[in-house]
C-alpha cells in the first residue's frame, strides 16, 4: 500500500513538472479580439502610414509586444522612406488575425541619363535641360471644400481605434489631448473600439458651422 502511494506522489511530480515545462504560444494566451500586425520592415526606420496616416516608424512595430492593434482587418499600410520605393499591403488579403509581415523596400532607380552607357547625345542633352513649363495656378478651393467644419475629436482612454462611417480614422491621442480632422457638414457613423471597454457606436450630426466638439469615453 505504501509503495502504490509513494508511486502516486512520483507521478503526480512528474505531471506537475511536465505542465510548468509546456510553451504555451502568445497567440492562446492572448485575449485581445482585434488584429496583431508585427512589421519586420527593411530598412527598419521606414515611416509607416496607416490609412494614409502616419503612425510611427516600422521597427516600433517589430516585436510581438509591440504589435499594432486593429480591429479588423479592413486596413491598408504603406512603409515609406526617402531614397526608396513605397511599398502598400492591403491587410484584407490576410486571413490571421495575428500577422506578421516582412518588407524589403526597394531602392529607387537612378535616372536613365545617368546609368546609360551610350555616348550622350548633346541635341539631346540641350532638349532635356529646358526648363520645365509653368505649373498653372492652384484652382480655388470649391464651396463645399470651403464650407467643411473643423471637429475637434476627445477620445478617452487613450490608443482607442476611431472608425468614421466604417473607416479607421486612427488611433485616440494620448490622455488629456485632442485631435483635430475636418469634415462635410451632415450625419456619421462614429465608433470607437479598445479590449477591455463596451464598444461606442454613434451616429453624429456635424452642423455647418466653423467649429465642432466631439468628446467619446469608453465604458468597461
């Protein structure tokens, strides 16, 4: 009876070491609902622009600790930087919510007239350093351009994801700021969205007017 128990007490050791030693991935023990992009961006300093808004440089967003959150996938990045080509992935072609992804930009090209071997031409040459011809006058702005109303945006808690009439606009500012965008006068669908917090889902009307407040907090 002894040795039945003391070969219990072994096993049950055995089992409990076996669990502590098991990896469990960060993909399971995450509960965040939305979607996690990692950016493994070469160069790493390149700027990235979420929607055509600029979020930050790429190697912030290199680490699975430092993923950017969305809540969904209806997305699309561009990885920008001086000297090189842009480069845009449309995150709706992905299926995983936990998406890592690996960009090489690619240096721009060095104009033709430099990398060609052929002799120069100087007819040619005279032909290609005229000047450029005049850029015609900026138009006016058009009356519904002239007549959009400044929002000024308050979002609490701060990085809470703002969607207008179903668009990522951004991310919320840090505590305490605001943000400021401009729209048409009339009615939007505005929702607001953290893990964590009940999500807001509102349609405002902008009045036609110079200037409008919008504050949103997020309840748990």
């Amino acid at each position: 009876m002894k040795n039945i128990s003391l070969l219990s007490a072994v096993l049950f050791l055995i089992c409990a070491f076996a669990a502590c030693s098991i990896n469990v991935p960060w993909e399971v023990m995450d509960d965040y609902e939305g979607v996690r992009v990692v950016m493994r961006v070469n160069p790493d300093d390149a700027d990235v622009l979420l929607n055509g808004r600029f979020i930050g440089a790429a190697y912030e967003f290199s680490s699975t600790g430092s993923a950017l959150r969305l809540a969904s996938r209806q997305n699309e990045l561009v990885f920008a930087k001086k000297g090189y080509r842009e480069e845009a992935v449309d995150l709706r072609s992905y299926s995983s919510r936990h998406i890592t992804l690996r960009v090489d930009l690619e240096s721009q090209d060095t104009p033709v007239a430099a990398k060609s071997s052929a002799p120069e031409d100087p007819q040619a040459y005279e032909a290609k350093s005229e000047p450029a011809p005049a850029q015609p006058a900026e138009k006016p702005l058009a009356p519904e351009e002239r007549s959009m109303t400044q929002v000024t945006l308050t979002v609490s808690p701060e990085e809470t994801a703002v969607y207008i009439d179903g668009k990522f606009w951004g991310l919320a500012p840090a505590e305490g700021k605001t943000a400021t965008l401009r729209l048409p006068p009339g009615k939007y669908a505005f929702t607001a969205f953290k893990p964590g917090f009940n999500i807001y889902s509102k349609e405002i009307t902008v009045p036609k007017q110079e200037k409008f407040s919008l504050a949103i907090t997020l309840q748990k």
